[in-house]
C-alpha cells in the first residue's frame, strides 16, 4: 500500500511571512550569598573549632585524674591510721576496750587544714571511743575481714573520706564459730585533697595558655604557607594578557590544585574556541554583507541618475531584491547566531509531535512552492513517537531544509516532506526526511554542505550558503544525526536529486496512537 500524499494544488490562507526572531528572555539569576567565605578561614575554622571543644573537655578529664592523683596519697595515711588504731582494739573480760594513750589522739587529730575523726566501735555496735556522729558503713558495704575499706559519706554538711576496718577479737576461735568483730573507722575532709588536685591542674592548665597562642600561630603560619600557591597562581593569572586563553601549567601547583588548573584549562580552550567562532562569524558576516549592500547602493544610485521612468523602475526592482537578498542574509546569520547559542540560553526541551509540527511548517511554505512552480507534498508514514526537541529550533530546521530543497529543485519538480516511526529494539524512533528533485550533491561534497558560506561549484541558486549550517547546528542540539543520499524514487540521470534524513534519538515510551490529521494540504 502506497503511502497516502497530497500535492499541494491551490492558494492556501496562511500568509508567507518573514521570519521574526523571538526575543530571548534570560533566566533570573540564582541568589547569590551575601557572604563571601574564605578557604583560609573555613579551614581555620575546622581546625580551630575542634581544639576549642575538646579543651574544655581536657580540663574535666585532668581534674578527674588530678583528684584520683590526690586521693593516693591521703587514702594511705588513713589506712595507716586505721591499722594503728586496728592494733590498740582488744577484749579484756568480755569488753572492747582501745588502749589509746592521749598523745596518740593528738597526733591522730593533729592537721591544721582538714578535721579528723575516728571511732571504735565494738560487736553489738556500741561506741567504745571516738566520734559518736560517724555513720557505720551499710550491712553490704564490704567484706567483714582485717582489709581496710574506704567510702565516702557526709558528716556535719561536709563530705569526708572514711576508712574503716573489721577487727577480730577472738582470732584464735575455730572457724566455724561466729566472730566477734569490732569496727575502727578515721574519717577527715577533703580540703587537702582539693587543694592538691587544684595545684595540679593550675600547674597543667597554666602552661596551656602559654602553649595555645604558639599553636594558633604556628597554625595560621602554617596554612599560609600551604595556601601560597593559590596566591602565586592567582597572581600569574592576573599577569596574563586579555587576550592570553593559553593553558596554565600546571606542573608548578601542588597536586591537590591540578584538577582545578585541570578544569579552568579545559574551560579556557572552550572559551577560546567560541571567540574563534565568533571572530571567524564575524569575518565571514561582514564578507557576505559586502555584496548586497553594495549592490543596493549601486543600484540606489544608478536610479538617481535615471531620468527615464522605466528605468528608474527597474533600478528601484533590483533594489527591492537586493534588499530582500540583505534580508534573508541578516535573518539567516541571526539564526545561525541563535542555534549555536541554543545551548547557553537556558531553554529546555519539551515533548512534542513532529508529525503536527511537520506539517505546519509546510503549509507556511505552500506558496512559496506555487511561486517556484514546484509540487510540495507531506507524508507520515507508520507511527512516529513524540521527541524531546524545541519547536522553534526545529521549525527554523526544517524550514531551511524546505527553502534549500525549493530553491535547488528546478521548476516541475516535486518536493517531499515526510514523517515517519521505526522501530528499534525496545524502542521507537522518529525521522525526518526532506525529498526534492534536484540535481543532487555529489558523495564527495556532502561533508562540506554543512559549513558555513560554501556553495557548490557550478550552482546557480541564489543562497547565502548558511542554510543547512543551521541545520547542522540544530540538529546537534537535538542529538539528531543527518545524513545525504539520492532520491531514490528519481530515474532522472540529469536530476538524482537529493534526500536529506534526520533520524531523532529513540525514545522507550510509546506514545499512544492520535488522531492525526493525515490529510492531503
């Protein structure tokens, strides 16, 4: 079954307009950071916040091991007094008796910084000598052998280190027997102790308020000499001409820096690619702008000189089409401006049906072809899934593919406008192809076609040579690939004419059949 296809045969109401450049609206730039931070501070900052934190937390832990320090020391004097006073504890006819002289209990109670108690008690807990207000030490406290215990209680308001011991009185009983055991107990405060642990730490943290400031200079010394580099490669950048894009080396920064003198040297070699771009644009611009204007200002001034009215008439003919040529030029360049900056204009791609789109474009070029004499068709074949492409850029591809097929198809010829879906693998793919009846491009000019200003040798049509440059340029953008063969429904051997194909990246969703108008223009 042969494809279903319409010639266009009459006027159309869609007017042919000149094409009008959008304007091009610029994002709103992202929000910027009021605050500039700095690498030298940041890395200060994480290196200074730690020791700050961990400080505090020093101090604590020396304090703890101070005081544990303190303890030592006193903790044997009291287990020395507690074995002294263990050994005057005995039991004669039945009572606890301590045979403590009174010279004893004033060396016991002899300090002039902390105050000391002792107690001895006996079996049935009755105070034998001492202090009555030492509390006794709880039923599960400790073993109730010889050893010398120690815990720490609160008397009179005050906390107090206490070490007491179990003295058996009948030690020569048989084991099975219960003991008779008496308690001795000394007791003192803690104020030795504390002023010990606070000598200690004043001895360790003092020095540190010495030692910080020698760090935190070493610190900052250090990392500004670590971050030198960056200096001295920013003041090799800035030495650097205007117009210097060469690539840094970056055999003189430090290995942590190369992948970023990596990266502003991959940027420098794009940028200097774009202005070669731009600067070659320019030239060529200029060089093609030279020859419609000057034309247009010959032909201005030989309708001056002019007398006859058929003349100025015709002078003022060849104007309107050097003006017109201009005009074409200037809309061509533009285009071929914004395809190549598509890119960097910041806009998405969106879904979209070629198929309807296709088809729009080709009515707005209907009259075009009644001008040329030339029957243009529009054909869908199969099912052509929809694509991720921009509509104006494709529009102004395919309008350019239409206008350059039109312009090289001598008058009589046809030219052929087709959609259609293939299917590969998984997925669906849509392409695009424009089909004319001219002379063909030759295998060994296809390559070139595509670059900006070249004509063919020996081509008649008028053109600026910048048609299909914006089809390339567009096509890229769309991930498309283009590809140039004969026309392989043409036997003409003068005229092979030419088929241009772009086959669309395949997409895995498909897209659900539509009514489409798929009716002859």
């Amino acid at each position: 079954m042969k494809p279903f296809k319409r010639r266009a045969a009459g006027p159309d109401p869609l007017a042919v307009t000149e094409p009008v450049d959008d304007l091009y609206v610029p994002p709103r730039p992202e929000p910027e950071e009021s605050i500039q931070h700095s690498l030298f501070g940041e890395i200060l900052d994480w290196m200074l916040a730690p020791l700050l934190l961990l400080w505090p937390m020093s101090i604590a832990i020396t304090y703890l091991v101070a005081k544990s320090i303190a303890n030592q020391p006193f903790d044997h004097a009291l287990e020395d007094s507690v074995t002294v006073l263990a050994q005057q504890v005995k039991e004669v006819d039945g009572r606890v008796v301590a045979r403590l002289p009174g010279t004893a209990r004033d060396i016991l109670r002899a300090d002039d910084v902390d105050s000391v108690y002792f107690q001895i008690s006996g079996p049935r807990g009755e105070i034998v000598d001492g202090d009555r207000d030492l509390p006794p030490p709880n039923a599960d406290d400790a073993e109730r052998s010889g050893r010398v215990h120690f815990r720490t209680e609160t008397l009179h308001g005050a906390p107090v280190r206490i070490a007491y011991a179990w003295v058996n009185l009948q030690p020569l009983l048989d084991a099975t027997q219960e003991p008779r055991l008496a308690l001795v107990q000394v007791a003192e405060t803690l104020d030795k102790r504390a002023q010990l642990a606070n000598e200690i730490i004043k001895g360790v943290i003092l020095p540190q308020f010495i030692i910080l400031p020698v760090i935190l200079a070493l610190v900052w010394f250090a990392l500004s000499r670590g971050l030198s580099p960056l200096a001295q490669l920013q003041e090799r950048i800035r030495a650097r001409p205007p117009d210097d894009l060469s690539p840094i080396d970056s055999r003189q920064v430090p290995e942590e820096i190369s992948p970023l003198v990596g990266s502003l040297n991959d940027m420098l070699a794009r940028l200097a690619h774009t202005i070669a771009v731009q600067k070659r644009f320019i030239a060529d611009a200029a060089h093609q702008m030279k020859t419609p204007l000057a034309g247009m200002r010959m032909q201005s001034e030989l309708a001056l000189r002019q007398v006859d009215p058929n003349e100025i008439h015709r002078s003022l003919e060849q104007l309107a089409k050097s003006s017109e040529s201009a005009t074409r030029l200037v809309n061509q360049l533009l285009a071929l401006a914004r395809a190549e900056n598509q890119p960097h204009a910041g806009q998405t791609l969106e879904p979209l049906d070629l198929a309807a789109l296709a088809r729009d474009v080709v009515q707005d070029w209907v009259q075009a072809s009644f001008a040329h004499e030339i029957d243009l068709g529009y054909e869908v074949i199969g099912d052509p899934p929809e694509i991720d492409g921009s509509a104006m850029m494709l529009r102004e591809l395919l309008s350019n593919l239409i206008d350059n097929a039109l312009r090289y198809t001598p008058p009589g010829g046809s030219v052929t406008v087709r959609v259609r879906g293939t299917n590969i693998g998984n997925g669906n793919q849509a392409l695009l192809e424009v089909e004319d009846t001219g002379p063909g491009i030759a295998p060994s000019e296809r390559h070139r076609v595509f670059e900006r200003f070249y004509r063919i040798l020996g081509s008649s049509a008028s053109g600026s040579g910048l048609g299909l440059a914006i089809v390339r340029e567009i096509a890229q953008q769309h991930g498309a690939d283009i590809e140039i063969f004969n026309n392989p429904r043409s036997t003409h051997k003068k005229f092979p004419g030419s088929l241009f194909r772009l086959t669309f990246p395949p997409t895995v969703t498909l897209v659900p059949d539509a009514d489409r108008d798929r009716s002859f223009l």
